[in-house]
C-alpha cells in the first residue's frame, strides 16, 4: 500500500470516528440550546486557530481567511470587535495534505464565551464572598456540525470556512429574532 493510500485512509478514519460521536459529547452543537446561548450578544471577536507552517507555506493564509469571516460577519449585521474583547468565534481549520494535490480537510467554527457554574449562580454569598464571576471560564456554547472534505486546493478549503461561518450567522440570526 502506498503512503498516500494509508494516510488518507488514516485521515478517513479519524475523523469519520470524530463524525459518528454523539456531537454533544465532543462538542456544543448547534440546537435550540446552544442557539440561546447566542441571544442578545452584541458583537464578536474573530480568531483564528493556529493554522501548521507546512500548510500556510502551500498557500493556506489564517490571516485572510479570518479578515474573510470578519467581512462576511459585518455583511451579515453583526458587530465585529476589533479588540480582546469576549465573547469570540474560532475558526478551527485542520488541514492535512497526503498528496500533491491533495488536502484532506476537517472545518468547524466554535463561539466561546464566559460561562459560569450553576452551582455558583445558586450560592448565597456573604458579604466576603467571592463573587460568582470570579469562577467563570471560557467554553464553547455553540459549535458549528463541522464539514470533512478532499479539496485539491486550499481554495476549496477557504470555501468549507466560509460555509461554516454562515452557519453561526444563521444560529446568530435565529437566536437574535424581535
């Protein structure tokens, strides 16, 4: 078997393991749940996860594809903050190339915000109490389905992100209807 074959048979496997999980054990999802999480945010941060040197240096720029996000985002009226503000979306791109001309690609965008425990929430606290934002910490509350693909160029990937990022601004729309 040649190492193209058993890397993209590699790649397959993991993240066809990755797509039969229950979404809800990996991630947050996109439901009616996760959706209000989105409701009454009044703007976002986008970031970009750290895309490996082997595939910036075939072409794959962080840096556009997350000013392309930022645009789409405004296009669609929602605020983007310039600055280290929270909540933010993140873009995850994993990109692996087992050919010449051959990406195999796992796309999601994930919303994190600050969240706090109920536990906290339902604590009397004392006058020296800390307060319950104190144990607040960043998590995901709302997570793109995420899309697999076989690109032949890093193009097709840009596509797969900007397919995924129209999905946050649906569940962004939805959760925010007057």
């Amino acid at each position: 078997m040649s190492a193209r074959k058993r890397y993209r048979g590699l790649f397959i496997a993991l993240f066809s393991l990755l797509w039969v999980l229950p979404s809800s054990v990996l991630f947050a999802g996109d439901d009616e749940i996760t959706r209000a999480s989105l409701r009454g945010i009044d703007g976002i941060r986008v970031m970009m996860e750290h895309v490996r040197p082997e595939i910036a240096a075939e072409g794959f720029d962080g840096g556009r594809i997350k000013s392309e996000a930022e645009q789409q985002l405004r296009a669609a009226g929602i605020k983007v903050l310039e600055d280290e503000k929270l909540p933010f979306l993140l873009i995850c791109p994993y990109i692996t190339k087992y050919g010449r001309n051959s990406y195999g690609s796992f796309v999601r965008v994930e919303f994190y915000q600050l969240v706090v425990p109920y536990h906290r929430l339902s604590e009397k606290l004392g006058p020296d109490a800390s307060s319950p934002i104190d144990s607040a910490q960043f998590a995901a509350t709302w997570t793109s389905p995420g899309v697999m693909g076989n690109a032949q160029n890093l193009l097709e990937v840009g596509v797969q992100v900007r397919n995924e990022v129209a999905k946050f601004i649906e569940a962004f729309r939805a959760a925010n209807r007057r």
